[in-house]
C-alpha cells in the first residue's frame, strides 16, 4: 500500500480552471469571433469580455498545473517531500518523547518526525476544514499504516487554541499552517504553540514569515531568547536551501522561513 500525502493544489481547483478555461474559450469563438446570434456592439462585447475571462483563466491554469507538478509526491520536484523532510530534520524527542504536529492535514510531518524518532511518539492534530477537503483524519491514519509508522496518532484540534496543559510535548512542528488563519496575530499564534513545549523541548515551524504576515520576526527572536529559551533561529527556506528564490517567486512562496530552536 503507498501512502497517498495529496497535493498541496487542490485537484478539484485545476479541474474547474480547466473547465473555466475551455468554457471562456468556446464563448470567445461563438459569440466574439463567429457572432452566433449576436452583431454589432453587443459582439465586441461579448468578445472583450470573453476574451478576458480566457486570459485570466488561462493564467492560473497555467499557475495551477505548474504548481501542482512541483508539489506532487510522484513528480520529479517533490517539493513538499523536501520542505517536510527538512523540517522534520529539526525535531528531535528524547526516549518516551511526544512531540505534536499542528494543522498535519495529510499526516506527512507527523508521519516524517515519528520515522526520524521511533524513540518516541508524535501527535498530529488539525481541524480538517473545507478548505482542504482532501485532507482527513482516517486519510492521516492510512498514510500512517502505509508508511508502517505506529508511533503517530491523529486528532482533531485547534491551533488557535490548543486543548493541551502549558509544557505538554518535548517537540513541536508546523508546517505551512498559520499563514492560513485569518485576523488572528501570528506571533500570537507561535506563542500559543510554545507554550505547550516542555523546556528543553526542540521546535520546528515553516511558514509564510513575511514582515507584512508576521511583523518584525527578528524582534520576535529576541523576545524568546529573553524568556530564557536556549537557542532559537531563523532559516530562510528560499535561499536555497528548500527551493529557490526564483521557485519561491513562481510560487508564491516568498517569506518561506523556519523558526527552529530549543526552549
């Protein structure tokens, strides 16, 4: 059995560009170009129009399929592997460990942390919201199975509120997840995350870290070392290191960065 992570770019998303796409287009011709049933301005219109739903359409689409082939498991980019891999690098558990995985959508961070510690355990929690209807609990717990992985669980959960005492988990990650939570302060949100992490505990967290999303972060940085947390940093992930700068652009990726360190 292979597991099945998903894709980052919803499948039915690139299906309805496509279909949009091709509808824009015929519309162009009949009414635009060959002016079935129509004549004069309402032609150069409707062919205006028309026109210009085709060129958006076929923009994303363009976008979308493009993305879509770099994020995919079976591709020859793999990009998500990569960001999920390098990230799981960064987290470490002790021997009988629980490290927790917020917002773990298809299971791939929670799987990738318990395989680089079977000295330990990890949790993935998400809301598994409409957003991402792919993405599912018993799919987390399949990818699990597939992987052969019996050190992760899964559950529901908010990363807003975490339903977990302060200093619960000796790890904790993310990946790509807060960037999505709208009107709440991200660094508010990273705070409500290292709460439940033990002191000692390793973390690991990659995300859109723009100025414009998350503020001053280096400022953030000096406010953890101020509260007495051993080592924290921050990684540029578009420097290379993940993907490129030119990548990140095309993806509109800029800002990714990990936010990595002990309490």
């Amino acid at each position: 059995m292979k597991p099945d992570y998903k894709n980052w770019i919803p499948k039915g998303m690139m299906v309805s560009l496509i279909a949009g796409t091709v509808l824009s287009f015929t519309l162009l011709l009949v009414f635009g170009v060959f002016g079935v049933c129509v004549s004069g301005k309402l032609r150069v219109v409707l062919g205006v129009v028309f026109g210009i739903a085709f060129v958006v359409c076929a923009k994303y689409t363009q976008w979308c399929v493009y993305a879509y082939r770099v994020f995919s498991y079976d591709g020859e980019r793999k990009l998500s592997k990569q960001i999920i891999d390098g990230t799981a690098e960064h987290i470490t558990l002790p021997e009988g460990g629980v490290g927790l995985d917020i917002g773990c959508g298809s299971g791939a961070l929670t799987i990738a942390c318990a395989k680089r510690n079977p000295q330990g355990k990890m949790i993935g929690i998400d809301r598994w919201g409409k957003e991402y209807a792919s993405f599912s609990l018993p799919l987390c717990e399949k990818n699990a199975a597939a992987e052969g992985v019996k050190n992760a669980s899964f559950r529901r959960g908010n990363a807003v509120k975490l339903d977990f005492p302060d200093e619960s988990f000796d790890a904790v990650t993310s990946n790509y997840v807060y960037h999505n939570i709208t009107g709440k302060d991200k660094q508010q949100l990273l705070l409500e995350t290292l709460r439940v992490l033990k002191k000692g505990g390793t973390f690991a967290i990659h995300d859109l870290m723009s100025p414009r999303r998350y503020g001053d972060m280096q400022a953030f940085v000096q406010k953890l070392m101020d509260m007495g947390y051993e080592r924290v940093e921050l990684m540029d992930t578009a420097d290379g290191s993940f993907m490129t700068s030119k990548e990140a652009g095309h993806l509109m990726l800029h800002g990714s960065t990990l936010l990595v360190g002990r309490k």
